[in-house]
C-alpha cells in the first residue's frame, strides 16, 4: 500500500521544501510508500514540473509516483493526506476582506474538490494563509467529509515558542513540552507557557528563577517575538519563512496520522471548548489519538490568559463574519 498525498502549491516555496523530505520519508515514516501529487494554477506548474524532476533524480525508494497537474479533481482524487499550501498572498492596498474573498475563492471550491474526489479517510492540513479561516471554509464546502479531518497550522508558532523558551533558559529545545498555541495563527495569537515544562519542570518556575519580572518578558519580549517572528524573518532573510514552515507542516501531519505521546498545538474546529464559539477553526493544545485532534481539556486558564484569548477569537470571529458577508458559508 501507498500513501497518496497531494500538496497544492507544491511549485512555491514552501512546496519546494516539503516535498523531498516527504519523499525521505520524514512525514509518514521510512516504511510508507508515497505518491505525490502536485497541484499548482497555470502559471505554477512549470516550477512544479520542475521539482518532479529533481524528485525523480532523488531516487527515493519510497517514492512510487510524482504527478503534476493544475486540474484539482484530478490532484485530489483518491488522496489520503491533503497539505493545502498554495494561497493567495496579499498584494499592495489589499484590505483583508479582499485577501479573505481571493482565498474563500481558493478554499471553497478546493473543499468540495476534496468531498467529490478524495479518499474515505482524507485528512486536510491547511497552510496557506489565512490558515485558520481557509480551513474553516474548506471544512465549510466539503459536504459529506467530517469537519474535524481539516486543520490549521499553527505548529509552526508552537516551535518559535519552544525555541525562544530553549534560549531563554539555556536548555535543549527537546526538553521543552506542553507549549500551547491558542487563537488565529496571526499577530494576535496567543503563545500560553502556564502548563508548559523543561524537564518535567514548570517553565514559568525556571524561567523565575532567572528574571525577576516574568510575566513583564512574556508581555514584553516573548509574545511579541513568537507572534511577529514571520515578519522578523522576512526582515532578516527577505522572504518569509520556507524551511522552517515546511518543516512544522510535516510534524503536524505525522502527528495527526501517527499520534502524539504529548500536546501539541493545531488549528481545529471548536465544539465550544473554552469558550471559543463552536465551529471556528481555532489554535488549541490537542494531543492526536487514532488518527484524530482532541483538545486538550480542563486547563486553568488565569484572567490573563482568558483576555488574550479572547482578543484572537475575536478576530476569527470577524473573519468568519466577512467570510459570510461574502455569502460563503
Ligand atoms: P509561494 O508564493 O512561494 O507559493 C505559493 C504557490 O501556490 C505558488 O506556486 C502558486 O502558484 C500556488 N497557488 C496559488 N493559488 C493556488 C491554487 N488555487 N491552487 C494551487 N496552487 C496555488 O508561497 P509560500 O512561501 O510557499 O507560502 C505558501 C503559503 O503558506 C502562504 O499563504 C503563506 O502565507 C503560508 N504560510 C503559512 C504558515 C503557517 O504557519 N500557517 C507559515 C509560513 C507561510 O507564511
């Protein structure tokens, strides 16, 4: 048996850097044999034409098949795994109710795409940006396909989070756990260390220990840092982050199909957890059991903690709004 998974966008950035690793097998472990599909828009399918060529150059014993195509029924058809990648970025003077209506006009049509042509068992992870809303409004438009087979990407931030905490700490990135990401993945998302652990340890302990004023770094330094770390990078490197972003949206996927030992962070639909209104695709911690996200429950979250969130499911709550003013969902 194989795999099939189809990557839209696969001839941008992103897809450039996703692809050979899945190929590796570093998504779906090094006895899962893959067939790709890549689907780009006209203008794209050369590039991707082009990473097929370098994927068969790669000669990679998992790697039974590579098809390019800008025709989504036959990109999705029969897929078991979908990394939704290609999205429509946003141009100079852009509000972001045009930036929503270009990718509701890309989501939408891809979702029910995906409830026509895809495999029983597909799941959905959405990259491109807006990602919370583009997934809601796949998950919106794929009648007949479980609401909670698509999720957003917010790993991405969860792994800038544990990163920073590593540096702040002086300690090895792999000991930190239990980092949660809650919100939009945006500027207002927010990155939550009350549960989070470096060795078994409470992070906010360790983190006292060198500072006398933690929750001003968390307001001051941390959040911000995390939240505005894709700008930063764009800053830094003039263009926005590939390796890195390709990277966590592989670890999200392998975690989903393969389950997590621990919590991690995903974009998913709400059922009204903590508070946020039910049918949102929201950040929460989740762990993956059997191939699906549960939410992590019972978390006591302080006013702070409360306020912040409530600030970044507003924000959902307004893009979702301008999805529907546009007769969408
Ligand atoms: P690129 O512009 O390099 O690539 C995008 C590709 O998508 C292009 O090749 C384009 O032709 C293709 N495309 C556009 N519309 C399409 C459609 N309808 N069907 C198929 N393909 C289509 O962007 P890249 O740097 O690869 O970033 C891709 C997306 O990831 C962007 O929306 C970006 O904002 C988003 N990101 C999301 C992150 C996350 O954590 N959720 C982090 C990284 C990144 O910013």
């Amino acid at each position: 048996m194989a795999t099939t998974i189809t990557i839209t966008g696969a001839g941008g950035q992103i897809g450039y850097a996703l692809l050979f690793r899945i190929a590796a097998g570093d998504m779906l472990g090094p006895d899962e044999k893959v067939r790709l599909r890549l689907l780009e828009i006209p203008q794209g399918v050369k590039a991707a034409e082009g990473a097929a060529l370098e994927l068969h150059d790669g000669a990679f014993d998992l790697l039974e098949s590579v098809e390019v195509t800008d025709d989504a029924a036959t990109g999705f058809d029969g897929c078991n795994l979908a990394l939704l990648v290609g999205a429509r970025p946003r141009g100079p003077g852009m509000e972001r109710g045009d930036l929503l209506a270009a990718n509701a006009g890309i989501f939408g049509p891809q979702g029910q795409t995906i409830a026509a042509r895809a495999a029983a068992d597909v799941r959905v992870t959405v990259v491109g940006n807006p990602a919370n809303t583009n997934a809601l409004i796949a998950a919106a438009s794929a009648d007949g396909v479980p609401a909670d087979r698509f999720s957003a990407l917010t790993r991405l931030d969860e792994n800038r989070a544990r990163a920073q905490v590593a540096a702040a700490l002086d300690a090895p990135v792999s000991g930190i756990r239990r980092v949660s990401i809650w919100g939009n993945h945006s500027a207002t998302q927010f990155p939550d260390l009350a549960h989070a652990t470096v060795d078994g340890r409470p992070v906010l302990d360790a983190l006292g220990e060198r500072m006398d004023d933690v929750r001003g770094w968390l307001e001051e330094t941390f959040i911000p840092r995390v939240a505005k770390r894709g700008a930063e990078i764009i800053e830094v490197r003039g263009s926005s982050s590939v390796a890195s972003a390709a990277n966590a949206a592989i670890e999200h996927t392998r975690d989903w199909v393969a389950g997590t030992d621990d919590w991690t962070s995903a974009g998913v639909v709400s059922r009204g957890e903590y508070g946020v209104p039910a049918g949102l695709v929201s950040s929460f911690p989740v762990r993956a059991v059997g191939g699906q996200w549960q939410i992590v429950e019972g978390l006591e979250l302080d006013d702070w903690a409360r306020a912040r969130i409530d600030t970044s499911v507003a924000e959902l709550v307004e893009e979702r709004e301008a999805v529907r003013a546009l007769g969408v969902l």
